[in-house]
C-alpha cells in the first residue's frame, strides 16, 4: 500500500459499499456536515460554492431566456395551500406546521413552503390584467422544507435549496413550449456545465408532480446504475388558474384563464455529481462547475525563486479559478486532498521545471501528466480544461449508454432489474396497478415516458394487454 | 399641471407625507407588494434586482476579504437557542415557533431563525480544534423571521433578506479588528455603491444586540431627518463560546475559547435608499446599483433608421445595464416610467439627433438635458455614471451635514428633536435611566456613541452628572 493510499484509507472504496463511499466522500470533501436539527444538513464553504456555481450557471441561463427573480414569503397560510385539491393532498402530509408567533397561537396556521406554487398563484391573480401582462416568467432561489422520514445529505433532507419558477402565459401552446424550453435548459446545464449526461422523457401519472397535468423530467444515471430525477418541469393548463382565478383580457377583450408552469432544480444536483463523477480518490469536478479550477503546487518552496514562479504562473492563468497551496503540508498530502477535493488541474512547478521554462500538470480525471510549456500555458489550459470536460461527460454518456437494457417479458425484466445495474426499457400498458406490481416485486419504479415508434404491436410486460408507452424503469435514489 | 405631472400625481409629495409617498413608491415602482401573509413582502422582479445588485457588491467585498459563504438550517431547536441566556431573553419573545412536522408533533419545537449565532456555535465547536483552523470567516445569505407587530414595507417586515457573518477567531484583538474592518465595509458598501453616507459609532448597552458585549452601528439620515440603522457589526468576546465550548489549542498546546463577531445587512437597506434618494419624480437610483443604468428611447420610432440606431448605441454601450424601450407608449408615459424606476440616465435619439451625430441625455438626479456626440459616447457615459454617482453621494452627505446639531442642555435637546429633523449631539452619563427619559419625553433615541475629545468637564444632556459619552441621538425607523 503506497503513502497515497494510507493517507484515503479512510474512504470506502466506491465498488464495496456504494453508499457508504458516498457519505465519506460528502463529509471528507467537506461539502456538508450533519447539523443540531433532525434531517438538515450544514453546506460548508466548499458544498456552498459548488452550489452557487450552479446557480450562477443556471441563473444566467434563466436571464437570457427572459426570466425574472422574485422572492415570496417562506409561509403559506392553511387555507390557501388548501386552494388546489390535488396539491394540497400531495403536499400536506408532509409539511412543517408553524402555530405560533412571539407569545400568540395563531388563528390560522402556516406551512413553511414545500413549494410555492400557492404563493405565485396569489400573486398572479393580483397583477395579471390584459395580454399585455403575459407570460410572467418568474423564477425564485430559495430553500424549502418537506419533512421526510429518513434523509441522506444533498439526496433527501428537510431543508434543501432550489429553484421554482413559476410561468403564466396566454395559452396552452406558449405554456408547453415554456415547459419544453425549461427541460432542454435543464438537459443543458447537466450536460454542458455538469458534464453529466440526461435522458428526457414524461413522468407517468403516479409520479407526476401533484396538481400538475404532465411532469416532464430529466433522468441521470448514477455509477451504480440507480437513476436520479435530476429536474422537472411540470405543465399546469388552467387547472390552477381556475382554482385561484387567474385571470386576464385578451386582444378580443375576452376574458381567459392563463395556462401555468413550474419547474425546479434542487441541491440534490451535488448528490448526482457525486455520484456519476467521484471515483476512489474522491470528488472529481468538471472544470466549469468547479469553484477551483486549477491548484498550483511549488515544488521545493523553500528554494530560491520557486515561490515567485508559482505566483507567475497563477497570474497568467488569471482568467481561470486558480489557487496556489504553499501550506506546509507534505506534497502527497496536498495532492490527495486537491484530489479528495475534485480539483480538475494540478500544476506541479519545481526548480527542474521553472529550468526547463515548463510545469507538470495532472489531470484529476484520468490521474495522466504532461509537461507544459509555461509559454503561453493560458491557451493549452484552456484547451485543456475543455478535453477534462469533455471526457468526463463522454465517460459517463458510455456509461449510460452502455447500460440501456431491453425487457422482452416479465421474467426478462425482473432478471434485469435484479442483475444489471441501469435501465431497463420496457413497452406498458399504461395501467398503475401494472406500475405498482413493478414496484412491489422489484423496487424499480418508471423513471419516465418516452418517445416510441408505433406500438399497435406491443404489450405490456407486466400484464400482455396492448402498450401504450415504451417506458424507462430502474430503481431509484 | 402639465401632462407628466398628471402622469404621476397618485403620488403623495414628499414634503406633505413622508410616510404616504414612501409607501406609494415602493409599490408604483413595483418593488414590493403585499402578501397573503401577514407581515411579509413579495420582492417583485425589480425590487428583487437592486438586492441582487446590493449582495453582488457585498458579497464580492467579503470574497476578496477572505469570507467564505455557508448555508445553516432555517431552523433551530429550542434547546440550542437557550444556550446562551442574553441571547434568547433578546430574541425568544419574537420567533415563529414550528410544533409540528406531517402529522408528527415535535417533542422539541423549532424556531425559525431569527439570526443564526447558536447554529453557526455549534458547528464551530464541532470543527475547530487547532489555531490553525483560525480565524474561520464564514457568512450566510439567507431570510430570517422576526414576528413583528406593525411592518412597513422593507424596513420592518416578519420574514426579511439579509447576510449574517459569523466568525471565530484565536483573541480578542483578531475577532475586534474583524469587528471594525466589516463595520468599515458596510461604510465602503454605503457611501460608494449606494452613495448613502453613514456615520460609524457604538450602540449603546441598552441598544446593543442581544448576547454581544459591543454593537458598532452605520446609521444613515432620511430625507425628513430620520435615522435609519443601516447595518451592525457585533463583538462577542468569548461568551458564546464558552456557552457553547468552543474551544482551539494554541501554538504552546493550551486549550483556549475562540473569541467571536457577527454581523449583518439586509434588505431594510433598500428602505433606506429610497428614503435618502427618492423624490417626487419616484425613486433615484444610483447608477452602481442601478438593474439598469441606462435607458434608451427611440424618439419617433416608426422614422426609418431610428430602431437601428438606438440598437447600435446599445452596442456601444454594452459594457453598461442598457435597455431600450421601444414599447408602444407615448414618450411622456416613457419618461415618467423610467423616472419613477430611479433609472439613473435617459438618453433619447431620434431622427434630428442621429442626422446631427447626437443623442440627448437627462440626468434623473438633476433633470438637466445635455447633448453627447455619438463619436466616443461609451467613455463619456462612464464619466456621466461617476458623477451622477458623486453629485448624489455628496448632496446626502451635504443634507447629513447641515441637519447635526449639538444641545448644552435638555431645555436645547427637547426643543431640537422636537424641531429640528436631524441628529442631536449631546453628552451622556451612559446612565440607562437618562436614556429611557430621552425615549420617553422625545421618542427619540440614542443611535450610536462617537469617539470624542477629553469628557472631564462635560456633564449629562439630561441630568447634569458627568459625561463618559458623546452621543447621537434622534427619531429613527
């Protein structure tokens, strides 16, 4: 066993126990650490910064495409939650009550948001008028609270942090395009920032999002080859429109209810990142995600003339998230943390180096290393941290390309639920108590709907009756 | 009354009431509205977006000073609020309490977090062991809840935005420099984004935050005299710590307390800038802050060219927040539009501008009009943002100025505060008592204690013993 090696010991390795390398990962990494109340999870400096590159990433996505910030209040009262039958019904059983203020019981109790749609609704109905107010693309970044039996950090707690937006538009073609626009905005930022490759398809009616009439969903897939819902983005038509009366004129002066969205991206994204992309070692982050992009590591800093190289060298790599580690720890120790860490770049620079006018640099992912010339180094890193990128989401798309599975008939698809990590692509009725029986017997539930061919010739695996949806199935986090 | 006058005229003149014209551009400029609950606000999309521009420019300060962000739960379990005694006799009295999570009620109820001192405690006595883990620097963007009685708009609300800082440090004299060097921030922050100027001093015992043993305070001046507390920055000593035991061994190996601040800045900020720039026009807004700095109007529109230009002056000026407003309405209703949003320049082309090479440009701090050549235009507009910035920082400041006022005797300090919209400077015993007589013969109260020359023949404002305090005092929000 290697220095190196003693030095992780303490990590589980990723092909032994899964979950339990997860953890280790979460809380030696530091991304976030256990807190005094039941369920919520503390992000540390480091699990913050990747969670504000998210949001910065999909922040700007959301301002390019005509969206607007706004803040609602963290309460909802009673009565309005209760506006929506549907929604209320799937959300109630799982809020947090709060009955009382200062010194005085409330009259009326409130739910710390689970989402909040309720809210927008309230205030759609009291600002939309005419035509002229619509679409209202309104966006919030805010944390909310399901209070859940178990929980595990970023994958399921009681606080978590996300977006909602929340769109009302004149009908229900612009409301569906929004809706589509918004998955493929989601499929973007895993795919071109996270390097985490997506699969688009509809949620079934059991795991549509409660009051919604369609859920569409982007699915990941993890190493182990359990799926994660990634992001979902939810169409509406009038049905909350007509629940809280949200109205407008039209050019005709007539008056129609608006067509609604939502949709959300959760903290639950650090969890499929780690999960797709760490390895024994720890952490590994795409270059456009991670809060530092390249370490510089002197090489005999004690030298003369080392330290002022390795300043050189971060000031012509200014354009990049560059950190120089001059701490007094043992290199090896350094480079286990940086890789513990993710760090997509280490760049060693030594007396040998700086002699031969070059650095070494250390890919994360692949753990491979080349000289550099440090003339005109910005260009190659550049290119560089496009290939780490780039190989990291053609990694896992082979991973998940490769573990698509077919499932001819029943028995076909319990062996593969059973033995083969991923999904399995199964032709179904439509029927829930069919999707039920799926769960019941295999844990796998439908991850989504997609697109098919005719099915005139197709039945259901679990039951034989006619097909009506090629569905993807593979258990879940 | 001319057209734009009746444009604007459902908003109250500033001089004829204060408190109606602040309400009325708060909601005419869509910063905020009413929500359906109680004491809380919606942030609408451009109230939201001058807080986005206030945490841009501070969280950037924090950053280069070697902050770190974190996220803490929102809630906090009772017993861990009653750990240090000051602090939840300051804050239990006006918390939202949650007593039940789904259909569990809770064995121990949670707080909302009104401030996160007792959260960021305990994770610090899990995390720090060595000096070397000092100082930690760790801040939160987030809302908290106070359950407030009677809320206005921003400057008192139930749930508000803010930053809170939280840090550790190895001794008193680290944590007190942190201390002075954030209250310094909040001063940078103020004067050159906001162009508020503020005044630096110490809260008073009775005034101070609850738990701390030092309170230094920004208090900025409204436009009719008004004090505002624009931000707190808090010295601990090691009360907290040893409350919750935090403790590091030093360089020699002997265990030690950390010594501790916190500190923060929310969105009552915007309350302020609207109370220091705002005018009957509606809000000014200066141009650091500004969502957008500039807006330009096509005049004449339908004219051929005139389209194209306006975009090509938006292109020249794209390292500014520019729109266009090419919407269908009359320029007046334009005008008056942009006015009330506090945009800071307006510059209008139409054809007789574009055939001379111009544009014509109008100052919303001023109104004055100017011609500015096409030919270069970028750099004078950076310079036209500079002193539009300058000229409103030093008009406040100029207003702060002239309204000081110092009082000999209480006969003097009764007829100022009662006369005089301003700050009083008056020498106190440091008696609470005489402070309590201020609040209840003036209302007005003590805002924040000056360094001062030699007290030794200077005696109490209100009852003639010897002074230890310079003081400010006056009527505040």
């Amino acid at each position: 066993m290697s220095n190196k090696e003693k030095r992780v010991e303490a990590i589980t390795a990723r092909d032994e126990n899964f979950s339990q390398w997860y953890t280790d990962i979460v809380l030696k990494a530091e991304l976030c650490s256990y807190s005094p109340v039941r369920g919520c999870m503390i992000l540390r400096p480091y699990g913050y910064a990747i969670w504000e590159r998210i949001t910065a990433a999909f922040d700007q996505m959301l301002k390019e495409t005509g969206h607007e910030n706004v803040a609602m209040p963290l309460f909802i009262p009673e009565s309005l939650l209760q506006k929506e039958k549907d929604h209320v019904e799937g959300f109630a059983p799982e809020v947090a009550w709060v009955t009382q203020g200062g010194d005085e019981v409330l009259a009326e109790r409130l739910v710390i948001r689970p989402t909040s749609e309720t809210l927008f609704c309230a205030h759609y109905a009291e600002t939309i008028e005419s035509w002229r107010d619509l679409p209202k693309l309104y966006n919030q970044w805010c944390s909310v609270v399901r209070w859940e039996k178990t929980t595990r950090p970023f994958l399921r707690t009681t606080e978590f942090f996300w977006q909602e937006g929340h769109t009302a538009h004149a009908d229900e073609a612009d409301a569906r395009e929004e809706t589509m626009r918004i998955l493929d905005l989601y499929a973007k930022l895993y795919e071109e920032v996270m390097a985490v490759p997506v699969i688009k398809g509809r949620k079934s009616e059991k795991e549509k999002f409660a009051g919604a009439l369609e859920t569409y969903t982007v699915e990941a897939m993890m190493h182990d080859g359990k799926a994660l819902q990634a992001a979902t983005s939810h169409y509406f038509g009038d049905g909350f429109a007509k629940a809280f009366d949200i109205t407008y004129t039209d050019k005709d002066n007539v008056l129609q209810h608006v067509h609604q969205t939502s949709w959300g991206l959760s903290s639950r994204s650090i969890g499929g990142l780690i999960m797709v992309h760490g390895d024994d070692d720890g952490l590994r982050l795409p270059p456009r995600l991670a809060p530092v992009q390249i370490v510089i590591v002197p090489v005999a800093m004690h030298k003369e003339g080392v330290l002022d190289e390795a300043a050189a060298l971060k000031d012509k790599l200014s354009q990049f998230r560059v950190k120089i580690d001059d701490s007094d720890k043992m290199p090896g120790w350094k480079f286990a943390e940086h890789e513990m860490k993710g760090i997509p770049l280490r760049l060693e620079i030594g007396p040998r180096d700086i002699a031969k006018g070059v650095c070494l640099a250390v890919r994360r992912d692949t753990g491979e290393k080349q000289e550099l010339p440090l003339e005109g180094i910005a260009e190659r890193v550049a290119e560089l941290l496009d290939e780490i990128h780039e190989h990291m989401l053609q990694e896992a798309r082979e991973r998940l390309e490769s573990r698509q599975y077919e499932a001819a008939n029943w028995a076909e698809f319990c062996d593969l639920i059973a033995n083969k990590p991923g999904f399995v692509h199964a032709y179904w009725c439509g029927d829930v108590a069919c999707e039920e029986k799926v769960k019941d017997e295999t844990t796998a539930t439908s991850r989504c709907i997609i697109e098919s061919e005719d099915l005139s010739d197709k039945t259901c695996v679990v039951c034989d009756d006619p097909a009506k949806h090629l569905a993807i199935w593979g258990k879940a986090y």
